[in-house]
C-alpha cells in the first residue's frame, strides 16, 4: 500500500514535470465562446491551426505572427461619433470658460449650443480645430491624466455605459486567443496614438508599444532642469487608409498575417496584408445590428464600408455579420446571460 | 538500500520541478565576460541585479524594461564617417552611369572623383541629396535587398573588415545579458530606419519592430494589382538630439529605464530616461581607443560627444572607457584570442 502511495506520489511528480508550461498553442475548449458556429468563426479557427501546427505546409514562425486590427468599429463601437470625438467635444464644454474667445468662432459656438449638425457640417477642419484645441498645449503626462479621468467616468448617450465597457466581446476572445497562439496583436487606427494607449493595455491586453495611430508634432523641453514633452496643435500624421500599411512599415518594419477593419478607411491595410507571401487572414467586421448595437454600411458617414465590402466579397475575405456571427456584443452581455 | 535510491529519486524530481523553466534573472557565470573588472561593469550589473529581483525596491515590472541603444558608435563603429553614408557613396558610384547629370552637379561631382572633403565640405544638405539619391525611388522590399547585398559584402578601408562585423562585443553582451534579465532592447538612432532594419535582427537580436531610426516619406500604390510601397526622396523625420525622446514617446510610448549613447545627440535621450520615476541607467560609451578603434570626443565632427560628456560628469553617469574598460573591440578578436 504504501508503495503504491509512493508509485502515484512518483507519477503525479513526472506528469507535472513533462508538462510544458509554455505550451502556448495549446487550447483548452472553445476559443472562441462567443462567437456563433459559422464560417466566420472558423476561418478565424482555421487559420490559427494551420499557421501554427509546426508540421503545416502554412506553418508561420513566432516572429512573424504579426496582426493588425483597427481600433473604432472594429474593437469597440464608434456611433453617433467616434469616442475620442466625443471626448474632444466634452473638452471644449469643460475648457470654455477659459476660453471666452470661443464663444465667437465656429465650430466652437456649435459645440457649445450642442448643434451636432453644424459641428457635423464644419467638415475635416472643423472636426481637426476641435481635435487640436483639446490634444495639445500641455504634456503627454498632463493628457494622459484627463483622458484617463474621461474613460473612467463618462458615459454613452445610448447605452448608458461607459466607452470602454463597449468593446465586442468576440474582439476580446479574438485576442486572446492570438496571443495564447503566439501572435503579437497590434492596434492600428486612425484614432490618436496618445488618447488610445490610455486605455489598450488595461482593456484590450495591447501595451502602448504595440498602438500604432494618429499623432500630432511634439516638442521636447527643458524646463528649469526638467524634461517634458509637450503636445503641439499641428497634425503630423494621419493613419489612415493608405496611411496604415505605410505606418505599419514605419513602426513595424514587418508585414502582417492578418488585418482586421470595418471600413474602407482599413482596405488600404487588408490589401496590404493580403499581398505578404503566404497564408493570410483579412476580416472585415459588418456593424448589422440596429438592436444591439448599430447597423451601418455603404451610406455611412462614419466607418463607411463600401469599396472594402466589395472587394471582400470579390476576394472570399471573410465578412462578420456581427448580427448573426456573434452571440454577444459587450462583455457586460455576458454576466447578464449567467 | 532501494528507498536511498528512491529517495534520491523523488528528491531529483523535486529539485527539477520547483526550479522556474522562464527564469530569465538567473544568470550563469559572468555576463559580460568582455569587460573587465572596474565601476562600469559594476553598474550595469548592479542596475540589472537591482530592478529583477522582486523583493528590491527598485524592482521594475518586465512591461516597464526598456532599454534604448544609439547605433552609430555605441553598438558598432562610425569613423573615419557613418557606414550607412559610406553605403550612400558606393551606391552613387555603382548608379553613376545612369545618371551622367551627376557628373556636373556637387556633390556628386566630389563622391565620382573621390574628393571626400568636397563631400563633407557640402555639409547637411549635401549629405541629404546623397542619401535621398539613393535612398529613394523603389520599393521597401528592393531597397532591403541592395543594403543586404552591401552589408554581405562591402568591407571597411581601415580594418579590411565586413562593416557588419565592426559591432562591438562588450554591447554584444549588454544586449543579450538584458534581454536574458526581461529587458527589451530598442535601438533609437538617427541612422535609416529601413537601413538598420536589414541587419539589426541577425546582428544585435534585435527584431523590426524594435528599432527606431530617422526614416523618409513613403507612398502606397496599387499597380495593375500589385501592392506597393515607395520610398520617396523626402526627409519626414529625423531621429537625433531632441528627436530621440520624441520618437520614444510615439513608438513606444513609454519612458525608458535605461539608455545607452555616445554623443551630444543622445544627450535628450539620457536625459529623458534619466527623469523617469524609479532607478534609471545612464551610459555614455567614450572612444578612446586609437589603436584598436578610434579615439574622439568634444573635437570630431562625427559622433561629438561635449555636452554630453560634461553633463555626465556632473550627473554621475557611467562613461565607459573603451581603452579600459573593455577587453575586446570587435567579435572576431574573440576567436583570435583561442
């Protein structure tokens, strides 16, 4: 008896010890718990099998496993308007009463009447003198602090939540399931590059070096034996369509296996990846769903999905119909649902 | 008799299984066995020692371990000038006979006729339109492929070496020693972002994605379906002085914890990382040796280390002197000291 005792003490011991600890392509169940069986889920499936299994013919090294996604409409939500827009917009009421020359310029006096209509209509360079008058003139720690403090409290007009509660579930599960298979996910958005990475890292698992967006010029001082860098109201690149796979290049310096967007502000990145030497993953994201959450595409002002859907369907790229794809949307679904 | 042995068994098992298969701060023998003994050696492994192990107090989480490198003489060699404008020369020579504009406008004229101080006498802009003639106008992927065939074969007039192997051995081991320790080593310098990129992954270890340099404007096209992106003969960003802490912030995003340079231009990095929050690691590396590389510092019209050099002094930052401090210059001396 107590041999036997000491036998299973012995093979408990040898089991735990040939375990690989790192094992990182091993997964346990359903990757992917929120996502409804369907062609869409398993090419997402598919693809991570053949890239990974070292005895594939589309096997893919470690280093290589780079994946793109776009961040608004893609990761989270971006109706009305894009959330950082809102955060502009909630500034500009915060900031004026330090700022009484507002109250005589446009798009400002909009803003401050609450016409999103006219804001709207100020086009490009109405929406870039809103961008500017709140992303810039301080430090990039003094920015960090008051988007920190904007994501934490404010809250959706529809939905009562918070913006960062209204990230996709599926998204998060996608992520996840990426890295736990050895690709390093990246974010690359037209977003700003400043107002993303206060939150990628505690809500998506994406570190701030791995955030590739928008960003302004910067200017680095010393001020009485201290160093700052300060935010300056001039735009140094916009990370956009034909911007992204250029930015990817830039930052990277290697072209992905993978890209996931939701607009044809991403066809320029898909494209891109598409065209690498071997097997590749390109998704497009199609927001179907008015009820719970928006139903937008072709006609759309923001996130129009238009040239990409077609090319999408021309190529065989996979299209999500979040509709019917995807079980649940937010992640505060899920706990509803126990 | 037999429990002894499975005694001895299960004691082995034990021992194999609590020890950490990711320990990445345990270090065997010594780490940088190519500097000798004295306060700069010291510091580095201090500052390693300090921040890894967890019960310290100035324990730095491993998402927070970045460490940035200057290139051009601080990882390998830049004298009798930058290798990268060396590559710029030959290449100037090799495309000369496509371009016999060139034979009438300087500095072209001074590089065809090997009039080295013509070239330098052309100062900045001169050193531009040299680098922009044969930096620009093809695609990323030729471009990697003419600095790989020069960096494979182009060899250094002083020493008859490759200028791939003028790395220096003492950084060699810096690196590794940091990465073992979960530190991320960054490059930041202002050579060509796609320049250094070709050889950075084979020779330092380090990838793409890790490395930061000074880069020009790109297009993107789409030719008769193929996916394109060009080099353009326009300066977009230059990776120097106040620049380094600038392109720290927008690739990475965050502060570094320690930072190595060898002239006034890294002098806003050390800086920067110096005015980070916990126990940071400063190093200047002094060429002081003539013999066995380059002696040069407040004089030299490449590489000037002054400010620098004062405000380490005054700071207590580590100056390594390569004379003293380090045993071996370049990797192939190792071999020959066996």
């Amino acid at each position: 008896m107590k041999n036997l005792f000491l036998g299973l003490f012995i093979f408990a011991l040898l089991c735990s010890c040939t375990q690989q600890p790192d094992q990182k392509n091993v997964q346990q169940g359903d990757p992917l718990p929120s996502w409804n069986e369907g062609p869409s889920k398993q090419a997402i499936i598919n693809f991570v099998k053949e890239t990974t299994y070292s005895g594939s013919e589309s096997f893919i090294p470690a280093k290589e496993r780079i994946v793109v996604f776009d961040n608004d409409g893609t990761l989270w939500s971006e109706q009305p308007m894009y959330f950082q827009f809102i955060f502009a917009i909630d500034r500009i009421k915060q900031m004026a009463p330090q700022h009484p020359e507002w109250n005589e310029i446009q798009p400002f006096i909009a803003v401050l009447e609450n016409n999103m209509e006219t804001v709207k209509k100020s086009g490009i360079e109405g929406l870039l003198t809103l961008t500017m008058a709140t992303h810039s003139g301080m430090s990039i720690e003094e920015f960090e602090k008051i988007v920190k403090e904007w994501i934490n409290t404010a809250r959706h007009p529809k939905t009562g939540k918070l913006y960062r509660e209204m990230v996709f579930q599926p998204m998060l599960e996608v992520l996840d399931y990426l890295r736990a298979t050895g690709f390093k996910t990246y974010i690359v958005s037209g977003g700003g590059i400043d107002f993303m990475r206060v939150l990628t890292e505690e809500v998506y698992g994406i570190p701030p070096e791995q955030v590739i967006g928008s960003y302004g010029k910067y200017k680095f001082e010393v001020k009485d034996g201290l160093t700052e860098i300060v935010k300056l109201p001039e735009i140094d690149f916009i990370d956009d369509k034909e911007g992204k796979p250029i930015a990817i290049h830039r930052f990277i310096g290697r072209r992905p296996v993978a890209a996931f967007g939701n607009s044809d502000g991403d066809l320029a990145m898909l494209k891109w990846t598409e065209a690498g030497a071997g097997t590749g993953l390109m998704v497009y994201i199609h927001h179907t769903d008015s009820d719970r959450e928006w139903a937008y595409d072709r006609e759309s002002h923001i996130g129009r999905l238009d040239k990409g859907l077609d090319e999408a369907n021309e190529k065989g790229w996979i299209v999500v119909d979040m509709k019917s794809d995807w079980k649940y949307i937010y992640p505060h679904e899920l706990s509803m649902d126990k």
